[in-house]
C-alpha cells in the first residue's frame, strides 16, 4: 500500500464529466449509478452486454440524462488494433473444461475442475494464445466496453470520468468530489476506491484470508477516477486488467486512494474463476513488483521523481523470461501453502473442500504458464499502449453522443436528456 497515497492536497476544483457503467446486470442494478450521476450533476453512460439491454438500459436512466450503448461485434479501428485483445479471442477456440477426474466426487481433495488447453502448433503466436487459453475472454467484454468509454471521453472532450461497476455501491457524491480536486498537473492522476466490503480479490487471495494469512485489497476498476488530460492506457483483456491500466499511474506516484466501496457478495471459490484467474493474478502481482524493487524506487525514494526514460524503464525486467520464472516459483510457494491450510481445514470443516478444490484449479493452471509465456503478453502490451495512444490522438472532436457514437461505428445506442 505504500505505493499509493490515501490523500492528496485538494487544490485542482473540477467535475465529474460523466459516469461510466460497464452494465451487464438487469437495468434495475443501475439505480445507485443514476442517483450518483445525478447527485453530481453529469450524465451517466452505460455500455451494455449480457442482461443489460439498451432500451432497459434508457427506461431506468429516464428522468434524466446520459445514453446507453452496445458495443458491436466488430469494435472501433484503436480496440480492435490490439493485440492482447486479438490473443483473447484467440484463445477461445482452444479453450475447453476438463470435467471431474472419473472416481472421484466433487468436492475431494483429488478431484479439479480446471481449464485444459488443446495441442496446437509451435510457432510463437499459438503458444501465447494456448497460455492463455481461458483466462483472457472472460475479461474481453468488460475491457472492450471501458475502452470504447474512453474513446468516446476523448471525443466529446471530457477532463474527468467515473468508472463505477453494477455490483458496487458508490461513495457519496461529496467525497468524489473532493477526489477531483486531488487531480491535476501536480497531484494524482487516478484515484480509487477498492472493495473492501465484500473485499475485491481473486479467489487464491480470498483462500488466503480464509486460512488466516494477511490478506489486503488494492486498488481496483469497479470505482475508479479517471484524470483525461493526461496520456491514457487501456484496459487489456486479461483479468486484473484494472491493475494494468493502473500501472503508470502507481508507477508515477500518481494514485490515490481516497476511500473504499462495498461491493455485491458471491462465492469466490469457482474453480473455473481460479483457473481464468491465474494467469492475470500472475501477471499483476508480477508487474507490481516491479514497483517495490525498481533502482529508481531506491535511489530516488519515488519513482514519479526520476527522469521519464529511467521510469520508462522499469518494466525492462518482465520482458525477460528469467523474472518471471522467480515469480511462478513465488506464487507456486503460495500455493502450496494455502492448500495446505485448507486441507487441514477440510478435515473439520465442509465449505474447505470447495475452497480447496478451487485453488487446486488454480494451482494446475499455474502449472502450464511458462516465464516465456508471461514475458511475451508484456511485450505485447506495452506495443499495445503505445498503438493505443497513437489512435486516440487521431480522434476528431464531437458534439453530440450521436456523431461520436457514429464515428465509433456504434448503431445500438439511445440517448436521454441532453446531448
């Protein structure tokens, strides 16, 4: 947690422009979002996918003011130009589930419900995508649907956003703004509000908790201002792909943390979530290690002091597949240690065999990722940012949500109120 300050000096007045919903719950989880969107005076924009129908969508947002959207097949040119987007989708043809080991019944501590993937071939680009076969999809839609937001933030000429999810339940309008005015040329680029209740973690880290082991939340997408003005990253499609996004501003010592949210509860202990999880989980952590151990962390004492090529720099490590093969053997010691504890556990207690099982997925998922696997997503990605910067500096200004949307090559979209 050092690596970002809970507050920063309120001395940038601003406003929220607009806020952002990745929606793919029933309109009826939109009322905390509406009410916010009006306590703070700016419209709120809602992407829809899943149960979240755009004309639903327009019904609960009416009275006042904002537009819902789906996003097509086919995304706009700057997403669909990524190639950590185009490695997810990629994947879901050599993803497959592997059901229960025969002999066994659900819930033993032999048995897993995991992701396997098909033999493929051996040139480069299948590799990648065999790695992380089942991890990336289940996070390409909500990545798509934050990116093309900020597409259309970009057009219409936004300072500030809000990404707020549908399962969370907000701060209140006066303590967002108050993190606005923490945003400008010398404070924070983005503050977040991680869940703490019901905490936001993958479900290793949950296991963690649930054995007795210090377990913290971090900073997370579900609640997450956004400065405009300064250079934008993207959401990959990975899991922790809010983490990524993130990364530059922690990297900068440009993120705050100005309070929590509460969060919708469900059963972490999905083996199937383990197993999409892993990949991501090993990625972040990885990456944020980075920022612990950084030469110019030590030399300067911050990071966002030094030079912007030394900060550039940083990351150098994750390309290589040595780093990260001393990271898989970190997480492997984790592993081990957790299902340990649950094991013990599970001889008392019934609900440790799930949990049990759902880490055991992770750990066998665990087992297929390569160093090099790793490395190569990271260099993916940084090509991706540097792609990504370069399509939203080609954006034209809008204004209206019709023109922008249009340019976006979006059709399904109804707007309420103004604009």
């Amino acid at each position: 947690m050092h690596l970002v300050r809970q507050e920063w000096p309120e001395v940038y007045p601003d406003e929220v422009c607009a806020v952002v919903v990745p929606a793919s719950r029933p309109s009826h989880n939109l009322t905390a979002a509406v009410a916010l969107a009006e306590a703070l005076g700016c419209p709120l924009v809602v992407a829809c996918s899943g149960r979240a129908n755009v004309q639903d969508v327009a019904r609960e947002l009416d009275g006042w003011q904002g537009v819902a959207f789906a996003v097509p097949e086919e995304p706009p040119t700057a997403v669909r130009r990524m190639r950590t987007r185009r490695l997810a989708l990629e994947s879901r043809q050599w993803a497959r589930p592997v059901p229960a080991v025969a002999g066994h019944r659900v819930g033993d501590p032999q048995t897993s419900l995991s992701f396997r993937t098909m033999d493929v071939g051996q040139d480069e680009s299948s590799s990648l995508a065999t790695a992380v076969a089942g991890d990336q999809a289940p996070y390409l839609d909500a990545g798509t649907k934050r990116n093309v937001a900020l597409l259309l933030s970009r057009q219409l000429g936004w300072r500030r956003l809000l990404f707020l999810d549908d399962d969370i339940q907000p701060p209140s309008a006066e303590e967002i703004t108050r993190a606005v005015s923490m945003l400008g040329p010398g404070g924070a680029s983005m503050a977040s509000w991680p869940a703490h209740e019901f905490p936001d973690n993958s479900v290793v880290c949950h296991a963690r908790r649930t054995v007795g082991l210090k377990q913290d939340t971090f900073l997370a997408g579900g609640c997450l201002l956004v400065d405009l003005t300064r250079p934008l990253p993207f959401f990959p499609a990975v899991y922790n792909e809010d983490w990524l996004f993130c990364w530059e501003a922690v990297r900068d010592r440009r993120m705050a943390l100005p309070g929590a949210v509460d969060q919708q509860p469900y059963n972490p202990f999905d083996p199937r979530r383990a197993a999409r999880e892993e990949f991501g989980d090993v990625l972040g952590e990885g990456l944020f290690a980075l920022l612990h151990q950084s030469p110019a962390d030590l030399l300067l004492g911050l990071v966002g002091q030094g030079p912007v090529a030394d900060r550039a720099r940083i990351v150098d490590p994750a390309y290589q597949p040595g780093y990260w093969a001393q990271v898989i053997e970190g997480r492997q010691a984790l592993h081990a240690e957790v299902m340990a504890r649950l094991a013990a556990l599970a001889r008392f207690t019934p609900a440790a065999w799930q949990q049990l099982e759902a880490v055991r997925a992770g750990q066998e998922r665990l087992g297929r990722i390569t160093p090099q696997e790793l490395a190569g997503f990271v260099a993916l990605w940084q090509e991706d940012l540097a792609t990504w910067r370069y399509e939203l500096a080609q954006l034209h200004r809008q204004d209206s949500y019709k023109a922008a949307l249009n340019q976006l090559g979006i059709d399904e979209f109804q707007r309420v109120g103004v604009m």
